[in-house]
C-alpha cells in the first residue's frame, strides 16, 4: 500500500545540518519514496492481471515483510517487537488489509494517476476525523474542503463513464477512504506511542499472518519469470519506500515533506502510461488538480495554526 500525503512528523530536524541543506535532502528522500511507491502499485497492477487477488496481496505482504525484516531486525535486534500498545497494532493491521483489498480492485480498474490521486484524498478525511475523535473545532473552510475534494474523487472516479451501471465497483473508492483514513489515524496515533520501525513490523506482518489461514484456498503456481520479478518488486517498493519516507521526517518538518508527496501522482501518471498505455483524460486530470489544490490548502490552514 502506498503513501499518501498528510504523513505525521516522526523526528524533529537534525540541528547538526543546516535548514536549508536538511530541507532539501527530506524533498529528495520524499521524491524518491513517492517514486518507489508509483513502482509498487504498477508491480501490483501487472500480478493482479495474472494472478487473484488474495494471492497477489498474500505474496505482496510477504515480500515486504522480509525486506522491512532484512532492514530493520539488524540495526534494532529484536527490541524493535516491543509494543505496549498491541491493540491498536492489531486494528492498523486490518485496516491495512481492508485498505489493501480496496487499493487492489481501484488499481485493476482505473489508471495509476486516477487510483493515487483518490487516495491522496485520505488526509482531507483525516483531518476532520481527528478532529471529532479529540473534540476540535472544525473550521467551515475546513468542510468546505472536504466537500469539494470528495467532489472532485467522484470526478476523478465518474463509474458510468462506460455506460455500465453502477455496482459494487462503484464503493470501491468509498472503502479505499475510508479504510484508509482509519489506518492513517491509527498510524498517526502509533507514531506518539510506538517507535516507527516497530509499526511498521507490525504493520507488515499481522496482515501476513492474518491472510496465511486463507492460502489453500487461493494458492496457485506463479506461472513466469516475469510474476516473480513484479513480488520482488512488490517489497523492495514498499519496505525500502516507507523506510526512506521515515528518514526524510528526521531532516525536515512535515509541512516541508507534505506538499512533495502529490507528486506520487505525477510518478503514477507517467509508469500507468509508460507500462499500460494509460493516460488520464481531460476531466480526471481536473478532478486531481482539485484533490491537490484542495490537500494543499488545508496543509497550509495547518501550518498556519488556523
């Protein structure tokens, strides 16, 4: 599962470096993440036209799994389990897998830049969930926010542009934000209570665990080569883009970072039309000008203080 903007700040900026020589290795670190994590979801679009998709998120959860292994148990040694908070791991780990089901189908069904800009539309929901769960006011420009970004994700979204009705498929967007808020509220709050690199442990191994049960059920041959080089993708994307995403909070501040993570849309938009021949058309590119205007612009009423 990929990242999304509205990521909270996981260390202050380091003070033996200076702000502007900080700052500008936090936006490369982020490019570099957001451009990993367009890798990760076009590596999932190419096994889920081959393979189903409980296998594709059981193999994806598993790769990813051992690399954050491989790169975390090393450095921290096993402290790194330690959690006092079990609980609240638990339910990020199926918000994860909710999230990830919903990711799955929108990536199937619609080009990459569509699928990352409805989910850069989380933090919008995020914002005033915070809100209501610790009793702040939310300002009317703040709803007015959220409107019109839900506004433009049904632009960006529109299922009867085939001329098909609507079904099921059209919830898809519907779970995917909110599964998705619900697990970037939790990590919001893990991240005051848990160290970073424990969540994410946590975070990629309770949905593998989780899942494991389901694999007779599902299990298949990985028919090519080319499958098995999309799984190793998979992992390397995702442990190694998230790990990369932490370490560019320890050199600038979130309202530095946030704003470069809508360039995952960018990235998306370029790998969906150079693998998949997918280009957005007129009315999504204005649906995701608008979830981007839109995530901006409560970044800054937060940076404000307002």
């Amino acid at each position: 599962m990929s990242s999304l903007p509205g990521g909270t700040a996981l260390a202050s900026p380091g003070d033996a470096i200076p702000v502007s020589r900080s700052a500008l290795l936090g936006i490369a670190l982020t490019l570099t993440a957001c451009a990993l994590f367009a890798l990760l979801d076009s590596a999932t679009k190419f096994a889920g036209q081959w393979l189903p998709m409980l296998l594709v998120l059981w193999l994806r959860f598993l790769s990813q799994a051992l690399v954050t292994t491989a790169l975390v148990l090393p450095r921290h040694g096993l402290a790194a389990l330690h959690t006092a908070h079990p609980k609240f791991q638990a339910a990020r780990a199926l918000f994860g897998i909710t999230t990830s089901v919903c990711a799955f189908f929108c990536i199937q069904s619609m080009p990459l830049g569509n699928f990352t800009a409805i989910w850069s539309a989380c933090p919008l929901l995020v914002v005033v969930a915070s809100a209501w769960l610790y009793q702040e006011r939310v300002s009317p420009l703040r709803w007015l926010l959220l409107a019109v970004g839900l506004a433009c994700v049904i632009v960006i979204v529109r299922p009867e542009r085939s001329g098909q009705p609507l079904g099921w498929q059209a919830l898809l967007p519907v779970g995917l934000l909110v599964s998705g808020s619900g697990y970037l509220l939790l990590g919001s709050r893990l991240a005051r209570l848990d160290a970073p690199h424990t969540t994410q442990l946590y975070s990629t191994w309770l949905p593998l665990l989780l899942t494991t049960p389901l694999l007779p059920w599902f299990w298949q041959s990985v028919p090519f080569g080319p499958l098995w080089l999309a799984v190793a993708a998979m992992g390397l994307c995702s442990g190694v883009g998230h790990l990369i995403l932490l370490q560019a909070y320890t050199h600038a501040t979130p309202s530095v970072i946030s704003p470069f993570l809508y360039s995952q849309i960018g990235f998306a938009m370029a790998v969906g039309w150079l693998l998949f021949g997918q280009v957005p058309d007129a009315q999504s590119l204005l649906g995701m000008t608008g979830v981007v205007l839109c995530g901006m612009l409560s970044m800054w009423m937060s940076v404000r203080g307002r």
